[in-house]
C-alpha cells in the first residue's frame, strides 16, 4: 500500500475543532489501497496565534521534513498536492484572506502552483448563480486567483458543493495526478545557516508587517492629535487606544526580529507547542470519559427506579425527581442523545491527540514506522469530517 501526503492550507476551516489545538497534525486513512496523510497546518488568520508564528511553525516543520540541500532526492519529504478552500458565501475577499492567500504563494513558489488544488465551498449557504459569480470573480481578478489560474503551470479549480463525493473527488484527483513537489521555502531553507528571513515567505512577510507598523504609527498619531483638539474624550478612551496600537506595532517588531530565529529555536517553540497541545487534548479526554460515567450512572439508576414494584402506584408518579425538577419520561433519551455526543467528542478528541503526536513522530525521524519512509506528500483538507466516518486509521 503506497503513501500519499496532502497539506492543508486553508484559512477558514480545521480538521481540528477543539480551541487551542491549531498546530500541525497528520491524520491518516485508507483509500483504494493507498494511505491518505492529510496534514493539517494553522490558518494565517488564526485568532489564537499571530501570523509570525504560524509562518514560523509551517516553515519549520516543512524545511525539517525536507532535509538538508544534500539530501538525495528520494529521500525527501515531496507533497503530492495542495488543497485551499475558500468560502463562496463571502461577500468580500477580506484583507486576512489577501495576506494568507499571498503567503500561501510565496510558500509554493510559481512553479509548484499546478500543486494547488482551488476548492470552494459552503454553496449551500448561497443561490448557484450567486456562487459562479462569485467564483468567476475569483478566477478573472489577477489580483486573487487569477494569477494561479491564467500561467503556466495553472491550479486546477474544484467545488465542494456535494458532501463526501466531492471531498473524496479531490483527493482522488491528486492521486490520479501521481506528482510529487518540493516547495520553494523547503529548497530555500535546505540552504546551510537559511533562516525565514532569507527566503521568498519571509520577504512577502517582512513587506506586510512593516506596511503594519507604518500604519499603526499613523493611526496612534491621529489618535493623540484627535485627544489634543478634544479634551471631552475620556483619558481611559484614549489610553485604550494607544496601548492597543503600541501593542500590535510592538508584535509586528517582533514578528520581523523572529524572522532572523536559528531552526533550533523554532524547533524548540514547535515542540513545546505540540507537547502543550497533546497535554490539553489529553484533560480533554479525561474530563469526556468522567462525563460519560457519570452519564451511565445516572442512565442506570433511572432504569432501576423504573423497574421496581409500582405498589398500586402508576408508573409516571414513580418517576425519579432531582431537587425541584421533575425527570420526565423523555430524560431518558435526552441522556442518550447526551451520551452519544460525548462519546463522538471522545472520539474526535483521541483522533486530535494521535494526530498531533502523529505529527511529532514524522518530525522527529520515526516517519518511516508510521509512513513506510514514502516520500510523497499532499495539501491538507478540512473535508476530513466527511472522510474519516468510512475509513480513518
């Protein structure tokens, strides 16, 4: 059974959906006997983290997985697609989709764009005709998806408008392609001594943050010339609003000084970050198991009540009672519904935590036990949840 890795790009969606777990993850499952690696990566966009360190996290890891500039070429981490999603229902092509769709980009490099596989989604949450306008804008506009569309070599574009048909459609669709890719920032940071700086993501990230820091010190000097000529403001207003921008120009400074960081740092800050998340996941799990005992406990004293003699009395006036509220006939079902949901969330819970140390494995060289040492690889999906019913590992 051969191997096929898929990275997963994509700003508005996770194959993870507890908070806190958005670092790199590798979930696996069979497939017309291939073994399907979707790696999942944090989003640009990401609430919980700043730009600099996702640009940080998924450069590390895929420069790590790469190997050095003398590796022989079989031995090298090579994607086998990528696959980006973008929501048809937006109305706009916001700011935080421009600056990751551009970092997505620079990432690849022009000559792996034929790697990108352009996939739309939720046309269920829009009229058809809507959707095409809008999914025409994309690909006319050389500004957003033209660019990847309208050269050589061209992505390809798919809709995810069909559940499970289409999910699995993509997939198939990469594997069918049978390439294998090496990105632009794996081969520049191959270079001995390479840092993010040095390369074509850095450069494009550099550019944003400083046109940030640009932009935020115009906006704290109006600030303070609106509080000069108006004394009716606040001092509270006004001290917000210079401690939120002195702030986010402070992260921008520091997002450009990380982009100088050795890769024993990152791998550090990688590390420790995945150790975090595993351990999180791991409550989480605990914490699941206590509610779904507690579940069975309650679920088998109500049946006992029930079963006991009724002395004359009718069955609803024996039904149990907890403090002032009455346990209806249908508590019964609504613990079941309860426990199901939990013993779901437990499951994707485990899938999470095998994910994350899944990750942390083929990091730390133990690929060849989980992968068979293939070296393939493919953009991650957020069509997992549609997958993963029929055929996870």
């Amino acid at each position: 059974m051969s191997d096929i890795f898929i990275l997963f790009p994509c700003e508005e969606y996770t194959l993870t959906s507890e908070q806190g777990t958005s670092s790199v993850s590798i979930f696996s499952f069979n497939h017309k006997a291939k073994t399907i690696h979707l790696i999942d990566t944090p989003g640009f966009n990401d609430t919980e983290r700043s730009e600099s360190e996702v640009l940080q996290e998924i450069a590390y890891w895929l420069s790590t997985a790469y190997g050095k500039v003398d590796a022989q070429p079989e031995s090298r981490f090579r994607l086998n697609g990528i696959i980006y999603l973008h929501s048809v229902a937006d109305v706009r092509w916001s700011g935080s989709t421009r600056r990751s769709f551009n970092m997505l980009r620079t990432i690849c490099g022009p000559e792996n764009y034929d790697a990108i596989v352009l996939t739309t989604t939720f046309w269920d949450q829009i009229e058809k005709a809507t959707g095409s306008a809008r999914e025409k804008q994309l690909l006319n506009d050389m500004d957003k998806w033209g660019q990847l569309v309208h050269q050589s070599p061209r992505s390809l574009v798919r809709r995810h408008d069909q559940g499970y048909k289409t999910a699995i459609g993509i997939i198939d669709l990469i594997v069918t392609q049978n390439m294998k890719y090496e990105l632009l920032i794996q081969k520049e940071l191959a270079q001995p001594g390479a840092t993010i700086y040095q390369t074509t993501a850095g450069r494009e990230a550099q550019m944003v943050w400083e046109k940030d820091i640009e932009r935020f010190q115009e906006e704290l000097a109006q600030v303070r010339d609106a509080f000069d000529a108006s004394h009716q403001r606040s001092d509270t207003v006004f001290a917000t609003a210079v401690k939120n921008l002195n702030s986010s120009i402070h992260e921008r400074k520091s997002a450009l000084d990380d982009l100088l960081l050795p890769k024993q740092e990152l791998e550090e800050r990688w590390l420790s970050r995945n150790s975090r998340e595993v351990d999180l996941l791991q409550q989480k799990i605990v914490e699941c198991h206590s509610t779904i005992d507690d579940l069975l406990r309650r679920s088998r004293s109500s049946s006992s009540t029930l079963s006991a003699p009724s002395n004359g009395k009718d069955v609803y006036e024996q039904w149990p009672r907890q403090g002032n509220h009455e346990l209806t006939p249908s508590s019964s079902s609504v613990e079941s519904l309860l426990l199901a949901q939990e013993r779901r969330r437990q499951k994707d819970l485990t899938a999470q935590k095998m994910a994350k140390l899944a990750a942390r494995s083929f990091h730390t060289s133990v690929a060849g036990s989980i992968f068979g040492g293939v070296s393939a690889g493919v953009a991650l999906l957020p069509l997992l949840p549609l997958i993963t019913p029929c055929s996870v590992m």
